[in-house]
C-alpha cells in the first residue's frame, strides 16, 4: 500500500497479556466470549497515510497488500501514547451526588465532553483517571488488508462508513462533490468534508469544493 490508498482492514488488537482489547471478527468475539451485540463487526474503511489509525499501524499499512497479514508490534509512542500523570485528577464525590451518580471504581463518567474511568473512591474523594485506557501499553496486532477501494464515489462513502455514517449518496461535477446524508453535526461535516477534499480525486482531479444537501422524508 502508499499513502492515500483508500482500503479495508481486518484486525485484531491484544495486551501484552494476549487480552483482546478491540477486533473486527464477530465469529473471533463470540469464540473469545467478549462478543458485543451493540458493535457492528466488519472491516473497517482507512485511508492509509491519513491517521484512520493508530501510526505504528499507518506505517505497518505501508508493507501489507490487500490480502497480505502482518503481525505488528506498536509501541506507547506510536500507539495511545505514554501515560500522563497530570491526567489523573481528584474531584469530590459531592459532584456525582449533585448529579445523582453513585461513583465506583472502573465507572465511565464525562466531564465537559472528556472521558475517564473512576480509580478509587475513599474519603469523599473520587480518584479519576483521564488517559486512554491504552495508553502507555504496548500493542499487538494481526493485520489483514481485505480490499482496495479505487472508485471515488465508494471512496467518499468510505469516508462517511468510518465515522458511523452507513447511508450517503455522492455525485460528482465540475470539481464538486455532492453529497446527500442524514443531518450531521457541524464539526463531522467540517471533519468530512477535509478529508474529501483531500484525499478523492476523481478522474484524478482535486475537488474544489463538498456540498451537502440534506433531505428530510416524511415518515
């Protein structure tokens, strides 16, 4: 693969442990007992080069075509990271109480959008670690690269499949790029819309421009 490659890629992610922490196999889930009904299992859309993926990932893309398998080791630095111990941060457990929250450990809370996981509780006090559950871990990797998507409109659908959206419809003109979807939050369709920009070209042009147009049916 190279850089800008648009493909799909099968993988399963293990601790060093042999814990399987993330994996796109429902047969591999459901053998493994950490089958997930609410997780759509299936390859996932990247665009090579374009941080789709963690970089020591990117980089092992670049060595892998469709079909190929590649065991990867990835390091903190190239994975989610070293911890940070300013990120874990003591707050008051009146503020779960204000929010009729009964703080326990390995509990998920949000904080202004930022996501952490509760250590311990004691005291009053909540404990709450705000890093990447990965992070400062080494990472294991099975990597399997299923296809390479070449048609644009596929490629833009791409785009639109990695962040969740399943349903677009993408038309091309005078170096525009119309695209017909659900209503979307400003910040994905900016988030969108550049990678577009950036990365289709059909009939190996540039696009100067993403149009969204969003339709609304009577139910």
């Amino acid at each position: 693969m190279k850089n800008g490659d648009f493909i799909k890629i099968d993988y399963v992610g293990r601790l060093e442990s042999g814990e399987i922490f993330d994996l796109t196999s429902e047969t591999l889930a459901k053998k493994e007992h950490i089958f997930n009904p609410n997780i759509h299992y299936k390859p996932v859309p990247v665009v090579v080069g374009a941080g789709f993926v963690i970089p020591g990932l990117d980089k092992a893309l670049l060595d892998v075509d469709v079909g190929g398998k590649k065991n990867v080791t990835v390091s903190p630095t190239e994975g989610f990271g070293d911890r940070d111990p300013k990120l874990v941060r003591v707050v008051q457990k009146k503020v779960f109480k204000d929010q009729q929250v009964e703080p326990k450990p390995g509990l998920v809370v949000d904080f202004s959008g930022i996501k952490g996981r509760v250590q311990s509780v004691a005291a009053g006090r909540v404990t709450i670690d705000f890093n990447n559950p990965l992070a400062g871990k080494k990472l294991n990797y099975e990597l399997t690269v299923t296809t390479c998507i070449t048609n644009p409109e596929e490629q833009a659908k791409a785009i639109f499949e990695f962040f969740g959206v399943e349903k677009a419809s993408v038309t091309f003109k005078d170096g525009t790029a119309e695209i017909e979807a659900a209503a979307l939050p400003s910040d994905l369709k900016e988030r969108i819309a550049k990678l577009v920009l950036d990365h289709v070209k059909p009939d190996g042009k540039g696009l100067e421009n993403v149009t969204f147009i969003e339709v609304f049916r009577k139910k």
